[in-house]
C-alpha cells in the first residue's frame, strides 16, 4: 500500500509577496502623487489661461471710448481688431454689450452671469456653435456708462497642455517604478538565495543524517531559522541515541536472566523430585523478578533521557510521595526482614515543597529503598527534613549496611557499575544509583552518598530548593 501525499493548498511565494508588500504602497504613492501633480499643475494652468482671457478682455475695454456723438463706440480698424484678437491656436471671440444687454460690438455670444460691483468680472463656460469656450464677463464704464465685455477662447490648448502635464508627469514616475520593481525582485532573489540553499540542503539531507546543517553569514532571520533546524537536529539526535542505547541495554542485558530462566525450566522438568522442582521453581521466580526489575529500570533510565527534552516541572509536595513510597515497600521489606520507616513527617510544620515531576521523585525513592533493601543492612529510614535558614529541603534515605567504599561512590552513579556484592550475588544491574543521579539532575540538583552517621551503612542524599 502506498501513502499519498497530503494534499497542499498552494501558496502565493514569498518573493512575490515581499515584492507585492513593497510595491502596492509605493504604487498607491504614485497615484496619489501623480492625482495631486496633474491637480495642482491644472489649477495654476487655467489660473494662466484665465489671466491672458481677462488682459484680452481688457485689451478690447481700453478701445471703447465715447465720441463727439454722444455714443460709446469700439475704436478699431477690422485689421487692428484681428490682430488684436489672432490666435493661431484657439478661436476667440468676445462682444460688448451694453447695461439693458443689447450688443454695442462684437458677435452675438450666449448670456453669461453678470460680475458683481465688487470683484468686477466673472468667469463661465459656454457653448458656441458646438465647441466648449471659456469667457470672462468684465464689468467696465465709460463715462459713467455701464458696459459689459464678454471675452470667450475655445479650451482645445488648454486639454492639450493637461494630457501633456499627465504624460510627460506620470510616465517617468512609472518608469521609475518599474525600475524599482526589477531592482527589488533582484535583491529579494539575493536575499533569499541563503533560504533556497537551506531548503535544497534540507530537501537533500538523509533521514538518519543528524548532523548540523553549515551556516553560511546572511541575514538575521534565516541565520536563526538555520539555528532552529541544527537544535532540532540535535534533540532528534538525542532521542535517537537513546532509543538506540536503549534497544542495546535491553537486548543485552536481558539476554543473561531470560537464558537462566530457561535453562532452570528445563531442568526442572528433567527432575521428578518435588523438593527439586520447587527449589527450581523459586529461582525461576527469582531470575523472573531480577529480569522484570531489570526491564522497569530500563524503562525508568530511557525515560530520564528523554524527560530533558520534554520535562515540565510543577510544585510538588515531598512528604506524601516518602510516606506512599515507604508504604509501597513495606511487604518486601517485611519479607526481608528489614525494618523499613520514615522519619520527620510529623514535625513538618507545612507542607514541603518543591519545584519537579512526581514520577521523577518516585523514581528517586524506589530505586534508593530498592537499593538498600537489597545491599543495606536491617533497619532502613527515608527521612525529610527542611533548613529554614537557607530555604531547602534534604531527601535522605539511609541503611546501617556495610556501606560503600568512598573511592567507589562516584564510579556507581555511572550505568553498569555495581559494588562488590552486587557482583558477587548478582543481585541487580547497576542502574539504581545512575537513574537517581539523572534524576537528580533533572530535577537541577546532584546525589550525594556519604557514610551514614553512626559509620555505619550509606547515606544517599538530595538537596532541593524550596518554592
């Protein structure tokens, strides 16, 4: 059966969208500018144009004058008013009309608003003969004549000289941009070449390959993206060595009870004699608990290494896991002949506690009364006590054994190393003390073994902050 790959929705490239972030504003930007450009050059263009309406229109109001008749009359030659009113680009036309609104000179042109006293003259838009003008009304009088002079010029120039400003305006900004746009894309392309080159060498990397990842200087993010991946890597790393370490202590270390396990089975079933087979059968069961014991303190050593990655300590009480721990051995030690108890429970005055992880604490408590239950002598304490002075906390448990050579202590917190009567009995695996010094360190603290205070026996220890 093969798997499919799950189904991706596409995504738009990180390229395209650093470009599109980039450049929608500065577009945007552009067509504000080249709105506000083209507005503010139109203004202060037809601000011109109407100026030059308004001088024609004064031009023709300096030739009226009044003459010996008593009329008001434009004074120009048909040459002199051509040439006063010659466009070659535009067609003007203008008329004088007097205060009732009859023409008095020029040509008939559509009635326009009429300038008040004060400003003097008024600006329209008309419709001559189908094409747009744009006419100035200017109140004027002679000799106390009130007259109105009507200049009109088509806008042809005017919508020429505005395409012209928006063309010549807009273009070499767009031009610009484009620029911009193709030297943004090459500089993005050059700054993420360092991810593309992460992404090909990740893409590349075998799957048992767990070996960092060269870092080459680039920028801050990818560099932190890179050092993401190597810790990845290295916790990856980790965990497989430990499940490899793991498989291999388990593979090994099994092999010697089960194999013992069998071979007394067989032979038990060659002997007929009862006595013989319940002698048989009893280090059977033995050899079946050394191997069950072995398996659970695997489990316990393999679940040390991993909690460094993924241990999240809470407030623990201690008086409760000493007392349950203590009551939980209290049959073996029974059957032993061991006088197992607690000590300093009932004058604690509050609760005791302590930053960690329960299953670490229980596992510090079994395997340390395991420990002396099986090489200590016959009376065992577990023991907590608090230094309110210093604000810690001691976790003690002590036997009146034979106790353990000082120059030996430090080579048993080391896995596989057992003291001389564990070698000679073969009565464990030398875990126990290795599992409690990396819990100890889980839990940021060390195990200390020491004499006990009397000379005799061993006092194994933890010192632990109060919360």
């Amino acid at each position: 059966m093969t798997l499919s790959a799950p189904s991706i929705r596409p995504t738009s490239s990180l390229r395209i969208r650093m470009l599109r972030h980039v450049m929608l504003p500065l577009v945007l930007t552009w067509l504000a500018g080249t709105v506000a450009t083209l507005g503010v050059a139109s203004y202060f263009t037809e601000k011109a144009f109407d100026r030059a309406l308004v001088d024609d229109a004064y031009s023709i109001a300096s030739y009226l004058h009044r003459q010996s008749d008593g009329r008001v009359a434009l004074q120009l030659t048909p040459s002199e008013l051509s040439a006063a009113l010659f466009d070659q680009s535009e067609t003007v036309r203008f008329s004088v009309l007097r205060a009732d609104g009859s023409l008095l000179a020029g040509t008939p042109l559509p009635s326009t608003p009429t300038p008040s006293s004060d400003l003097g003259m008024h600006y329209s838009d008309m419709v001559v003969r189908g094409e747009l003008m744009r006419a100035v009304t200017l109140r004027h009088t002679v000799d106390g004549e009130l007259l109105y002079v009507v200049m009109a010029h088509t806008t042809s120039v005017r919508s020429d000289l505005a395409q012209h400003l928006l063309v010549f305006g807009a273009l070499p900004l767009l031009l610009l941009l484009t620029l911009l746009a193709l030297w943004l894309w090459r500089g993005i392309e050059r700054d993420l070449a360092p991810l593309a080159r992460l992404q090909a060498t990740l893409a590349e990397r075998d799957a048992n390959d767990l070996k960092p990842i060269q870092i080459a200087p680039s920028t801050r993010e990818i560099e932190q993206v890179a050092f993401a991946v190597n810790a990845l890597f290295d916790r990856l790393g980790h965990s497989v060595r430990s499940q490899r370490e793991f498989i291999g202590n388990v593979a090994h270390e099994l092999r010697t009870p089960l194999a013992r396990i069998r071979a007394l089975a067989d032979d038990g079933r060659s002997h007929p004699d009862a006595a013989m087979s319940r002698q048989q059968l009893q280090q059977i069961a033995t050899s079946a608990e050394r191997a069950g014991r072995l398996v659970n303190q695997l489990l316990d050593l393999a679940i040390a290494d991993e909690a460094q990655v993924v241990l999240q300590k809470e407030p623990v009480d201690l008086a409760p896991l000493v007392q349950q721990a203590v009551l939980r051995h209290l049959d073996k030690a029974d059957a032993r002949g061991v006088d197992l108890g607690a000590r300093g429970l009932d004058e604690l005055a509050e609760p005791v506690r302590v930053s960690g992880h329960i299953a670490l604490f229980e596992g510090i408590l079994d395997n340390l009364i395991d420990n002396a239950l099986r090489y200590g002598g016959q009376t065992l304490t577990a023991e907590l006590s608090v230094d309110s002075a210093t604000r810690t906390c001691e976790l003690v448990v002590v036997d009146d054994g034979p106790g353990i050579d000082a120059s030996a202590r430090q080579d048993l917190m080391r896995r596989w190393t057992q003291g001389g009567h564990g070698d000679q009995w073969r009565l464990g695996s030398g875990l126990g003390l290795s599992i409690v010094a990396r819990y100890a360190q889980l839990l940021g603290s060390e195990l200390r073994l020491d004499d006990a205070d009397n000379g005799l026996g061993l006092r194994a220890a933890l010192v632990l902050p109060l919360l």
